[in-house]
C-alpha cells in the first residue's frame, strides 16, 4: 500500500495526503537541501507568530524508539525542527511531540499506542500542541490504517525514506490543519546537509547506507527500510572532516550491513577500503561501526581492522542461532561452522577483540538439540556481551506463517538459561583488563555517583572513575583498579 498519490489532495475522511511531486509554484526551490530550508523559513515565521500570540518559545520533544539508525535520523529531525523555530523541551509536555518508531518487534507497536493515549490527554489541555509519528512502524500499511481511524488527533505521519521532509510537512500541516500522511514505498534518494542536533558534541553516528537486502525470514526492516543504498565515499568524507572540524572524536558507521557497503556505487568500493579512507582524516581518534553480518565479513576487512590504529577493538557480530539447521530457516546464508570458523579468524588477527552479538531463543521449528547448538557457540566463542531476545512474531514476514511455533513455557526456559550462561561468561571475559591502563573516552558525569565521570574503552567497556566535567570528550589513561562483571572502578592517570 502506498499512502502517496499523484496530487495532493483531500480525501473523504480529511487527511490532507501530500504529494512527493515538486510543487509548481515559482520561488520554491526544486532541489534539495534548497527546498528543505525553504521550508524551515517558512516554519519559522510560523512558529513565531505562534510563540508571539503566547508569549513563550514553542518547545520540541522527540523520543525515539529502536536502534542507532532511528537515534542518528532523530539527531537530524532534532535539527531540523531547531532550525524551524522550536526550543529543545524536556518531556512530552511539549507543543510539538515526535515519536521516531521502530517495528523489529511487536511490543514496539503497542508501547507507541500506549503512549499516544497519553499524548491525547496532554493535547486537550494544549490547543498548540502537535503530535507527529515518523520512522519504521509507519511503513507498516495497517498501522497507518489503525493511526487514521482511532487516532485522529495525530498530525503528522511519516515513514523512513523521507525523514529529510519534516519542515515540508509541517507547513502543510500549519496551512491544511489538518493530518498529513506522506508515507513512500522506497527511494533511491539520499538528501544530504541538513541540521543536525547531536546528543554528543565529540562522537557522533555517520550513516554510510540505508535499507538492507538480506530478508531474514524474521525481520521486517528490509520491507520498512528499502533496498540497500549506499553513500557516495566523498560525501561521508567530507561529513566526518566537518564533524572533527567541530570537535568530533569518534565516529560511528552506521548501516543495516555495513559489510555490503558500496556494492551498489557507480564506481564500487568495499567497506574496508571506506575504512581505510576515514582513517586518514586527520584529528579523528576512533572509529565505531555496526551491524556487521557474517556472511559479508571479508578477510580484506580483518585485516584493514588488524592493521588500523583507530578503529576501535570492538565488533558486534550477530549470531541469531547456533543451529545451522536453523540459520537456514532464517536466511541467515552461514552456518554454525562457518561463523566460527569467521570468530577464530578475527580473534587471530586481533587478539584484544571484543565479540558482541545478537541471539534469538523460540525461532520456529527450534528444538532443545537446536538450542543446545546455541549454547555451544556461546560457550566457544564467550562473547563480552550478548543481545538475546526471544523471537517475535512479526506479521508480513516469512517466520510468521512456519509451523511449530515454539510454546511459550518453553521458550521462556530457554531464554533463562541462554541468559545465565551469557552473564556468567561475560563477567569472566569483561574482567580481563583489571590493573591495566586503558585509554577512555570520557563521555559524561556518572549518572548514580557525584564526582565520578563515566567513559568507554575501546573495545566498548564502560569505566567510572573520580574526576569532573571538563574531562568529558577527552580520551584519557585510566588505571582499571576493579572489575565489576560489566564495567569497571578506575582511577585517573597523570
């Protein structure tokens, strides 16, 4: 299904549904980023004449639901709606709200439901007040359907392919007063240099790709997030030169695969030969990236992370099953004998990594044999940290509709035991840098101890230790003096 039409246009049931086309009217650009500011300055004369009637700023609060892709695309519409006119607000209690949503699993959904139930009850005592939804369940048909029908007080509706649009939306919004849906089946467009709001003044995520074409069996991204589409090399160059210019020392590449990067250029290039081009920016300290999968993970990019003296000693490799059995129901194209076989080759190559990893327990079909393949993998790869979920039925995914639905009882089982043997090899493996110094990244205050900073290692371990704010974006020696299990107590080395 999709929402967008040929002409903008109002349907019977008043949502104002607008149209991908440029608009033929003289004095709006026509190319992008252009159109977008125009749009801005049109929000902001909005804005102000709204804020002027109250006598205050109008306040913007975004909360985002998901992964590192929906918090960087958050940072942007952040921007955006600074640049619009908004003040940054501190909680939902904000003229206008944004939800950023994430569909991977179904409880996602409902807690967004729940929550609009609340805004609904904040927007009857603020007539000022705008609610808009925008990421991964808005590219789900039906939601739209359910948003349109037993939601009507939402504004703004849109999905992942075109984040870069806000302002546009919003001044229909203002001028239509009415809900404005703009949802797109795909895109091969990439917009770049717009506002940006980062959370972090020295790190930040950098996406290199969107979309993903490997259809496991039981994710809903690739359907939500489009075909893969790769950024232009020069362009990502150019936006981490900027970000180090600002004080940037870490970044983050983001992608769904980050190992599929550039197959789909013009001019192709490998995600090993994009690392190696970013190493060489001058005044960036490290380099984060995720997710990897292991069916792309090539011995050219082991070795470009053997060699490098920036990319950080960490990689998240999700292993979703140790069953080759089932890996082949899930469309994962590796088996359990492959991935680790790909774990010895890293661990040789770089000894001091650190593995993390993604497993799902109940997948259909998923035997006590099949479960036990899992815990065998855990058990030979010990992995620093894992992300272990149990699986979640998602409507329009091939897993859906298998037979042998795993029960509940068991599945829960499962799940307790995979989690007590994670945690037990976690604190073991997480311990082995005890009275050594580290370098740290020190990111902010601790949150539960006054005097105390927090910061990451390398390979991604978090560390407390005394000191105070100006420390903060700074890579310092820390002496790790206690392990804790997950992190560690540290003290500051002169």
């Amino acid at each position: 299904m999709d929402l967008h039409t040929n002409d903008s246009s109002e349907s019977a049931a008043g949502v104002f549904v607008s149209d991908k086309c440029q608009i033929p009217v003289g004095g709006i650009p026509q190319q992008e980023p252009d159109r977008q500011q125009y749009y801005m300055a049109l929000c902001r004369q909005k804005v102000q004449e709204i804020s002027d009637k109250l006598g205050r700023p109008l306040t913007c609060f975004i909360s985002t639901f998901g992964c590192q892709m929906n918090a960087h695309d958050s940072e942007k519409l952040l921007g955006i709606l600074l640049e619009a006119g908004f003040v940054e607000g501190t909680s939902e209690e904000s003229d206008f709200v944004l939800y950023n949503t994430c569909t991977v699993r179904e409880n996602a959904n409902l807690r967004v439901y729940g929550r609009l139930g609340y805004l609904h009850s904040l927007k009857k005592k603020n007539p000022h007040m705008m609610i808009a939804l925008c990421g991964c369940m808005m590219q789900e048909p039906e939601v739209v359907e359910k948003l349109k029908k037993s939601y009507r007080f939402v504004d703004l509706i849109f999905g992942t392919h075109n984040v870069y649009k806000l302002a546009e939306l919003l001044e229909q919004r203002f001028e239509t007063g009415k809900m404005v849906i703009d949802i797109w089946k795909g895109t091969d467009k990439i917009v770049e240099d717009l506002p940006s709001e980062r959370k972090y003044t020295f790190k930040s995520g950098v996406n290199i790709m969107f979309g993903c074409n490997n259809f496991c069996s039981y994710c809903i991204v690739p359907y939500v997030r489009g075909r893969e589409r790769s950024r232009a090399p020069e362009d990502i160059i150019r936006e981490i030169e900027e970000l180090v210019k600002n004080g940037v020392v870490e970044i983050m590449l983001l992608g769904q695969n980050v190992n599929s990067y550039g197959k789909n250029l013009e001019s192709p290039i490998t995600f090993a030969e994009l690392l190696r081009r970013v190493e060489r920016i001058e005044g960036l300290k490290r380099i984060r990236f995720m997710t990897s999968h292991p069916k792309d993970l090539s011995d050219e990019l082991i070795e470009v992370m053997a060699s490098s003296k920036k990319i950080c000693r960490h990689l998240h490799l999700p292993l979703q099953s140790g069953s080759s059995e089932i890996l082949k129901k899930m469309n994962r194209h590796y088996t359990k004998e492959q991935y680790l076989e790909l774990t010895e080759r890293i661990r040789k190559a770089v000894p001091d990594i650190s593995l993390t990893t993604d497993i799902i327990v109940g997948f259909p079909g998923e035997t006590e044999e099949d479960f036990e393949e899992t815990l065998e993998v855990v058990r030979k790869v010990r992995y620093d940290s894992a992300f272990t979920f149990i699986y979640s039925k998602r409507t329009g995914t091939p897993a859906a509709a298998m037979e042998n639905q795993v029960p509940e009882e068991v599945v829960k089982e499962r799940f307790d035991r995979l989690l007590a043997e994670v945690q037990a090899i976690s604190a073991q493996v997480c311990g082995r840098d005890v009275h050594t110094v580290q370098e740290v990244l020190v990111e902010e205050p601790d949150s539960h101890v006054e005097g105390l900073v927090t910061g990451r290692m390398s390979n991604n371990t978090i560390v407390h230790f005394p000191g105070g704010k100006e420390l903060i974006g700074k890579i310092v020696k820390v002496y790790l003096k206690e392990s804790k299990g997950f992190y560690y107590m540290g003290s500051l080395v002169d």
